[in-house]
C-alpha cells in the first residue's frame, strides 16, 4: 500500500520520506517564474519575497502530474491512498480525482482511494503520520479508512496571522472579516470549519489569542502530542509551546515551519497549533 500525500501537508520532504510517502509538490509564481514547493523554494524565501513587497502566487498539480504517480503504482498492482489538502481551500484535490478517473480508463482495476481530509498544514500532516502508522501497522484499507474519518473529525487547528487583508486578498477569507479585525487591530484567532479557514474569535494582542488557545485545547481534551507551525515567529512559537507544556496535558509539541505554499497565503508572523482533540 502506499501513502500519496500533496506538499500542502507542511511535512518536510525527509519527514515524508520517514513515513514512505510521496509528496506531489504545488506550485509558487513570484512575478514572472514558477517554483515547485520546497524543491525550488524554501518557506524564508516566500516569507522574504513577501516582505519585499511582493505577493507569491499559487497553483495546483495538474491532473497529469498526478496521473503519472499514480499509474506508477498501478503498474504495479499496488493500492494507493491519496491524502488531500481541504478540497474546500483548493482544487487539489479534484485534479486528483480527474487523474484516477484517467487511470482507470487505461487500468479499471487499479486500486486507488482519495480522501478529502479538509485538513490543512500540519493539522493534514498529522492525519499523514497516523496514517503512516497505520499503515506499517498492518491494517487492511477499509479499517484504515475507518481510523481516518475519525481523525478528519477530531483533528483542530487554530490559527492566528498578522494580516487579514493578506489572507481575504488571497481568496483565503472574506474581505468583511479582514476588515473588521483590521480596523481595531484586532489579532484574529481562526479555525478550519468544514474545510475553509474561518475566523473564530477576535483578541486584543497575541499574548491573549495564546492564552485563549490554550483554555481552548484543555476545553478540548488536547493530550498526547500536539504541533506548532510559525512563518517567520520562531520566538513566539516557542513561547506558546512553553504555555502549552505547563497549562495542558499536551505531552510533546513539535515546532516547524509552515511550507511555502500555505504561507504564500498566510503572510509573515502566522503561527498554527494542531492537535488532536479528545485525547485521539
């Protein structure tokens, strides 16, 4: 069986490669040239860009792109399942559907299962490692399919950014919402509701936002491990990681990067936790 994940699930390429899977890069436009995600380009060369003044674009695999990975392992009678960013953030995950639409045409029996995690970031990276888990584990598809729903629906995330303009200019987030935070300087805490990234509450300050990201994951049952992801806020991550640790039952928390192309969306200074809620 193997694990297809797209770039947008923020794992480095070596942390991938760990779990045996294989990533299909999206794609970054900075003004005129193309740049394929993490291979062509690093999350401080978006951020710089950015804060040059400049606004990275981004676009999804192409359906063949998709197509050649896929018969890859078709070729060889191997199951496939493909992990996809939220279908409601992006059209990844359709021109993933095209593409085993194409394969079967050529091999009906191909065995290939996609699943719209409505997940993004690592909140989708932390899905992927289950499911690599699961995977190395033994577990039948239909069984693993089973513990991902589950996880699809238990998995949070919790956003803040320094720019809402710069997410609703995206597309990322209604304009009216970019506007009424912006106008208090209000720092937003946001979340990912039915696959779209939305805002949940408004705080005056980041040190309020992480206090209320922390009452939310105890609210939650957050234990075990959890994840925080930061554009260019190393200092503030490590700050909320530090609360986490001591006010939650949160065990471990790794911090990373966010990848090139969810920041080309979010902008400098965003941090994102993840974690599994109920103890999951």
């Amino acid at each position: 069986m193997k694990l297809i994940i797209d770039s947008c699930a923020d794992l480095s390429l070596e942390r991938a490669r760990e779990l045996g899977a294989e990533v299909q890069p999206l794609t970054i436009q900075i003004d005129d040239s193309s740049y394929i995600d993490q291979i062509e380009i690093t999350s401080d060369e978006v951020i710089q860009v950015i804060k040059d003044g400049k606004r990275p674009m981004t676009s999804q695999p192409n359906p063949e792109s998709f197509a050649k990975i896929f018969k890859k392992y078709a070729e060889q009678n191997t199951s496939i399942i493909y992990l996809g960013l939220s279908s409601a953030l992006s059209g990844t995950y359709q021109s993933a559907v095209i593409a085993r639409d194409m394969i079967h045409e050529e091999y009906p029996n191909a065995d290939i299962t996609l699943i719209d995690t409505s997940a993004v970031s690592y909140g989708l990276g932390m899905i992927v490692e289950r499911v690599a888990g699961y995977i190395a584990d033994g577990d039948d598809k239909d069984t693993i399919i089973s513990k991902v729903e589950t996880d699809i629906s238990q998995v949070r995330h919790l956003f803040t950014v320094n720019d809402l303009n710069y997410l609703a200019e995206g597309g990322r987030l209604s304009k009216g919402s970019a506007f009424l935070g912006g106008l208090l300087n209000i720092k937003p805490l946001l979340h990912v509701e039915e696959g779209k990234l939305v805002p949940l509450e408004k705080h005056r300050g980041l040190k309020k936002v992480f206090k209320r990201m922390v009452e939310i994951a105890n609210e939650e049952g957050a234990s075990a491990s959890g994840h925080i992801v930061h554009a260019d806020a190393e200092k503030a991550a490590n700050d909320l990681k530090k609360q986490l640790l001591e006010k939650t039952a949160l065990e471990t928390i790794n911090i990373s990067s966010i990848g090139p192309t969810i920041s080309s969306h979010t902008g400098d200074g965003t941090i994102g936790l993840f974690y599994f809620k109920d103890g999951k």
